[in-house]
C-alpha cells in the first residue's frame, strides 16, 4: 500500500526555527518531511532530488533567497506547492513571492494548527493566506485598479480583448458574478475566460494574476 501523506520540505536558514518547524510538523499524521534545506540553493535541489508535494520556504536565506527559489521550484518542479513561512508581510515580499508561484504566504507568528491547515491547503490545489496577508492582496486588488484595458492590450498581447477586459476587472477586485453582470454574460463564460487567461499569463489563481499586473 502506497504512502499517501503529504511530502514536506522545510527550507530555513536557521537552525532552530528549521528543526522546530519539522518537529511540529512530523507530529501531523498525514504528512512526513522528506528534506531540510538551509538555504534557497539546497531547497531547489532536494525539490528536485525529492519531488515534494509541499515546501514551507522562509524568504530571507543566504545565497539564493526564498523568492527566487520558488521561482526555480515552480519551473523543475511544478507539482510542488510552496507555501511561504516569513517573518515579513511588507508588500515587495508578499507580491514578489506570488509573482515566482507561491501558493500560500503566512508569517512565523502562526500556530502549529494555522500550519497544519496551510500545508493541506496547498496540497490539495489551493491557496492559503495569513489574515494580514490577504488583507495586503486585497488592498494590492484595488490599487491595481488604475490598469486600464488599452494598457493590459500593450503589455499582454496574447490575451483577447474580452480576457483583457476580465484581467482588468480581477485587478479591480470583482468576483466572477460581479464580472458576469459587468460584462452581461453568464458566470461559466467568465469562468471559461478566466481560466484561459489565467493559462496565457502562466498565473494559477487571482492573487498572482493581480501580482503580474501590478509588476
């Protein structure tokens, strides 16, 4: 019978928050960690030498930071969702670590329960943010919103223009019901445009939609 928990890399340059954090995290059921990782250059090897299925990556590392080798990992390892575990939530760090293909964001104030529940998140597909932290994306939301259509038309050519319509109204905070009544159609055809924009640009979900606009 296979082993069906979910493979964990911890990447942090400190030795303590490192073997606290793989500690707490061993303690979990139905998940087991595969690697340590001291730094961004190590964190990208074991990924690729150990196919996890999460990485919890600090930010601040020597040699290679958290945010470029996110960026790596998401290249050699896309199956690999990586969750940011900071210290900092200032938005150079939150949109920059989106932009490579983080998948979740919290800060190292988080309990062990918040943890657990992030590194399921991710696993199965979605995204995950700390409070403050989507309370940022938001706020990043609404002032993305000066884009305007014939803008996103120079700088993403391969969109259409009505996937250029829809981009602008993500960054403008609008779900897709708002969207739908925005644009006078239904709610699956966003959905159809949304996921094909999403594809063009190389972006899994909103937040890093909004983080390619705002780039």
């Amino acid at each position: 019978m296979s082993d069906a928990r979910i493979r964990v890399l911890i990447a942090d340059d400190q030795d303590l928050v490192r073997d606290g954090l793989a500690t707490i995290v061993s303690l979990l059921p139905d998940v087991v960690v595969v690697g340590l990782a001291s730094d961004g250059d190590e964190a990208v090897a074991l990924a690729v030498a150990e196919r996890p299925d999460v990485v919890l990556m600090d930010l601040r590392m020597p040699n290679v930071d958290g945010i470029e080798a996110t960026r790596r990992i998401a290249a050699d390892v896309p199956e690999a969702a990586v969750l940011v575990l900071t210290t900092y939530a200032d938005d150079d760090s939150i949109l920059g670590a989106l932009r490579a293909g983080a998948r979740g964001y919290l800060t190292k104030d988080a309990g062990r329960e918040q943890i657990a529940m992030a590194i399921r998140s991710v696993a199965g597909g979605q995204t995950t943010f700390a409070a403050e932290v989507a309370a940022r994306v938001v706020s990043a939301a609404a002032g993305a919103a000066a884009a305007p259509v014939d803008e996103l038309a120079a700088r993403f050519p391969d969109l259409t223009p009505r996937e250029r319509e829809v981009l602008s109204l993500i960054s403008d905070g609008l779900n897709n019901a708002e969207i739908a009544a925005r644009l006078y159609v239904g709610v699956s055809t966003v959905k159809t445009h949304i996921n094909a924009l999403f594809a063009k640009l190389g972006v899994r979900d909103r937040a890093q939609a909004i983080a390619r606009v705002r780039s």
